[in-house]
C-alpha cells in the first residue's frame, strides 16, 4: 500500500491511496461511520424548563451537538469495568447548563455547557440549543458517553467519508478539433482550452460521469476517461470529535482487530 496526502487540516483529510483493493477500501469507509466511537450526550436529566421545547426535543439536540473526544481516557460503557447502567468517571462525562432569559429573548448556545472534563466540551461554542424568551429558564444535567454510528447517527465522528477511483484521462489530439463541447458540459471543470485544443487541468476533480466522453462529436472519440484499478482517492471529514487522521488509525484498528477475532473463529470451527 502506498498513500499520498493531498489535503490535511482539522476536519478534513485527502488521500491517494494505491496497490490496496475495493473491499478493503469500503471496509475502512463503512468502520469509520460504523465502528469508530466518538462522545456523545446520550442522557439528560432536566431540573426546570419553562421554555416552550419538549424535554425530549432539547435532549436530542444536545445529543446531535459534536464533542471533542478522548478515546485515550475512556470506555466504551459495555466495555468500562464499572458495569453499571449509571456509568463512573471512566465511561460518563458530565455537563451541566443553567440558562435565564433576564431581560429579553435570548439564544442558549452550546458554549454554555460547563463540563467536568475541559477536554470532552462542544467542538463548536456557537450550536445554538434553544431560544428562551424573558423569564424563561433552562437547567438540566448532561451525561456523554462514547458510542458508536451503528448505533444512532450522534456517534459517528465523521460527517463524511467516501471514496472513488483514480480518474485517468486521455485526449488523443488528431481527433480533438476546437469544438469545446467535452470542456464546456464538465461539471467539475476538469478540462481546459490550450492552443485550440482540450487538456486535462485538474484531474483529481473527475468523478467519471463520462459526460465529456458522451458530448464529444468525434468518431472514434477524441477523449477517453478511465480508472486505475487499484488506486483510489479518499476523503475523510471529521466532524471535530476526532482527528481525520484519529479516525482512519483506528478504522485500521479495529479491522485488524475484527480479521483476527474472524481467523480465530475459523481455527474453531476446523477443530
């Protein structure tokens, strides 16, 4: 396996990776949505609400608000040696809000949340949770723990992770005339006009929808659009719980981990 980053910052990560095959490249996508845990508030205890939101509207959005995450200082609550449904300090983090519209309406934001963990708080101090108008209050106590995207949706550390082949153009120039119908229909702007003919200009762009190959008038076509069979780009963009470069890492961590629970069912069964 060979990898190149293209791109690489807090939230998003760009790879060209090589020599690896499709089902390994969907089983590191599909970990990464599924399996990789990240913290989330996962119960609330309100102790006063008089805004107009439902106790259950307000806990599920607070469930969605992303947190930083520190898979390094804490379990999995099915995991956690305490075994208990209340969870202790290595499996339940907890954050409290006590908000008060004095003088007017007011927006209750997520930067409002005091946790015990200064590092397990919301990626984003500006989510807003809800609108109070005056004399309105909102207290309630948060519990987060780590979970999982098989789970529900508020788990998942990544707001998205694909992948797609490695795009391979060629233009062949005795049947490329300046006609600019392949440069003008692209969507991404892949192509360009050079000396009244068409070149590639930026080919990571591609996505393989054939529409330059389709609008071309020539016969036999002036441009052919293909894919490296084995190379393939990778975008992964956290949504600030982890890392990319976090998420990836234990993607891989976890399939050695399933490929080695698998060879030792298999040794199992042949006994």
């Amino acid at each position: 396996m060979k990898i190149e980053v293209l791109e690489k910052n807090e939230t998003n990560l760009r790879l060209i990776i090589r020599e690896v095959d499709v089902p390994l490249m969907n089983a590191l996508r599909r970990i990464a949505l599924a399996e990789v845990p990240s913290m989330a508030i996962d119960e609330v205890v309100m102790i006063e609400n008089s805004s107009i939101l439902q106790d259950e509207i307000i806990a599920h959005r607070l469930g969605l608000t992303p947190l930083k995450t520190d898979l390094d200082s804490y379990n999995l609550p099915e995991e956690c040696s305490c075994k208990s449904e209340f969870g202790c300090n290595l499996c339940r983090v907890t954050l409290t809000l006590d908000a008060e519209a004095k003088e007017g309406t007011r927006t209750v934001y997520s930067g409002e949340l005091v946790s015990e963990n200064p590092e397990i708080v919301p990626v984003s101090d500006r989510v807003p949770i809800i609108k109070l108008a005056k004399g309105q209050k909102l207290k309630l106590e948060a519990y987060a723990r780590l979970g999982k995207g098989k789970a529900h949706a508020k788990w998942q550390p990544v707001s998205m992770c694909a992948y797609k082949y490695y795009p391979k153009i060629e233009i062949t120039s005795k049947n490329c005339e300046n006609c600019t119908k392949c440069v003008d229909i692209c969507p991404k702007k892949v192509l360009a006009i050079k000396d009244s003919k068409a070149e590639v200009r930026d080919l990571l762009a591609c996505n393989l929808c054939m529409d330059c190959v389709e609008a071309c008038p020539q016969e036999p076509k002036g441009i052919t659009v293909a894919w490296e069979k084995n190379a393939f780009i990778m975008n992964i963009e956290s949504t600030g719980a982890l890392p990319p470069e976090r998420v990836l890492q234990q993607a891989t961590k976890i399939l050695d981990k399933q490929l080695n629970e698998f060879e030792e069912q298999l040794k199992v069964e042949e006994t």
